[in-house]
C-alpha cells in the first residue's frame, strides 16, 4: 500500500465500516498537522485564525458534518497514523473533538477568546472521567519548590474542593500539584491532570499517583506523543497552563515566583476574566513577590481554609 492513502475513505480498507476509528483517525491526523492544513480550513469559512473558528463551532455557525467532510478532502493518512490510533485504542486513550458533549464547555466560554489563548480542536483522554462538564472545575497552582507549609495548605485545599463537590484540575507537576492531587485522592474527589502530551503519562515522581487518578478522574492532553525536542517542550509546558485556566471556574495560586509557570496560569486566566484567588504567604517568605503582583492584577487573598471556601462560593 502506498505511504499515503490518496482519499479519506479508503481508510477503510483498514477500519472496515468501524465509523469510530476512522473519525478518530482523522481528527488525530487533522489537529497533529494543524498547521500544514489550516490554511484550506480558513479559506473555506472565510476566517483568519483559530479563534475564528473556534467561536463559529461554539456557536454552531460551522456544523460538525461540513466539517468532517471539508476535512476528508484535505487530509492525507499514512498507515503510521492508523497504527497510532490503534495504539491509543489498546492503551484505552480516546479523543474528545470540540463537537462531543463530553468537551469542557468552560474552555469554549467564547467571551474571551483572545491569540494564544484559543481552545484546541481535540482532547487526547484517559481515565474514567468521561464527562469533564460532570461538575465545576476549579484550578490549583503553585511552584514546584514549595515549603511544607505551602504542600500541606495545597493538599487541604485539595480535599476541600472533593469536599465541596468540584473537580481538581493540576499540572500534575511536583510540589503544589501533587499536595492538591493527593488531597483530593484522600477525600474520593475527581481530579482532571493537564499534562503536554498523553503518552507517556508522566512525570516519573508521580508514577504511584497514576493509577489512583485513573481510578477516578482522568489525564487530558492536546499532544498524543511526546517529542524528542526541547524547545518544543518547553513551549507544550506553557500552552498547557492555557488548558488548566481555560476549563476551570476559577484557579487557585498557593505559594508562587514572579517568573515562574504560575506567571502563565494567571495570566490566562485574568485575560479569560476567571477569578485568582491567592494563600498569602506565611512570614516574609520568598513567594511575597509573586503574591504582592497577582493581587495587584486582581487576585483575591486568602489566610486559611474557612475563608477560601466563601471566596469559592462566591466564585462558582
């Protein structure tokens, strides 16, 4: 067989008539080769950029069928591809498209979509957590570097969101991330961990968690593989933090630097308009700084337990 199949359609003569692979297939080769292929998306829909096109989805200007089938036209798969998405099927990865009920309708709150700050096409998703709209979701940020008390503040806050009912979401990344994860883990509460990409389901420090989140929650992704790239890397880290603030209600910050990734998290969410809420730092600690300029752009502050769950009900 050729390296590329010259149609869409003769996909099936790997899939058969399974309708489920072979939209699978697509989206995962559509969004993977984004860039190559947006150009004939916008002229189509007479749009500029992916904001367009995400708020013509969004409000049902641009239906899901036409869609597919503009991109049958366009699109080229490679058996690679198809064995890609049989690998996900057996590692139980499935994607969520912009057009599934099950994808965050918080990130598709069109108010404000600004540049950089757009929704992706697909979800790369593991877990039992199927519907990420079950309940609100709210953000919990903070450094890798934290001190103890900060790790203990992150994991009650953890459990005080199980508590109240709302879904986690995190980086999964060490320090604030891992307390929030664990408390939430704790209480039985549902956590969705953002991470760059879906496979593999990293980091490597966190691997106990892994099995315990699945149990309840889920991993989301806009990557599928991991690349061997390190300034790709590092740029999938940061536009990650978009996906965090984007699904959630509002985020959270508990012991942060000025220059750290927590900079990012609340920068998209004050651009979304989702409300920061802040720890104040313990003594004349090393995080002051970060905490003096979030609430100078808005964050609100908090001292303990009690007060973050009125600011939460006041938020959500």
């Amino acid at each position: 067989m050729e390296k590329y199949l010259l149609k869409f359609d003769d996909l099936k003569q790997l899939a058969g008539n399974d309708i489920k692979i072979n939209e699978k297939v697509l989206w995962h080769v559509v969004w993977k080769n984004w860039r190559k292929i947006r150009e004939y998306v916008y002229r189509k829909f007479r749009i500029s950029n992916m904001e367009d096109l995400i708020k013509l989805i969004a409000t049902e200007k641009i239906k899901k069928e036409d869609l597919i089938e503009l991109l049958k036209t366009i699109v080229k798969v490679t058996i690679d591809d198809y064995n890609e998405v049989k690998e996900m099927e057996k590692k139980k990865i499935s994607i969520i498209s912009v057009f599934d009920k099950d994808y965050p309708e918080e990130l598709l709150n069109m108010k404000e979509i600004t540049e950089n700050i757009y929704p992706p096409l697909i979800l790369y998703h593991k877990g039992t957590l199927k519907n990420l709209n079950e309940a609100p979701c709210i953000a919990v940020v903070g450094t890798r570097r934290c001190s103890d008390a900060g790790f203990l503040m992150a994991k009650n806050i953890g459990k005080l969101i199980a508590k109240m009912k709302f879904i986690l979401v995190t980086g999964f990344a060490k320090g604030i991330d891992t307390g929030a994860t664990q408390g939430a883990i704790e209480a039985n509460g549902k956590v969705i961990e953002v991470r760059p990409w879906i496979d593999p389901i990293g980091p490597a420090y966190n691997r106990d968690l892994i099995p315990k989140i699945l149990k309840n929650g889920c991993f989301i992704a806009e990557n599928f593989k991991m690349r061997n790239n390190s300034s790709w890397i590092k740029m999938q880290y940061q536009l990650r933090n978009r996906i965090i603030s984007g699904i959630s209600k509002l985020v959270i910050i508990v012991e942060a630097r000025p220059k750290g990734g927590s900079m990012h998290q609340v920068e998209y969410a004050l651009k979304r308009k989702k409300p920061v809420l802040i720890w104040k730092p313990q003594n004349n600690t090393e995080f002051r700084e970060a905490y003096r300029t979030y609430t100078s752009q808005g964050a609100k502050s908090f001292k303990t337990l009690e007060e973050l769950e009125e600011l939460i009900k006041q938020c959500v």
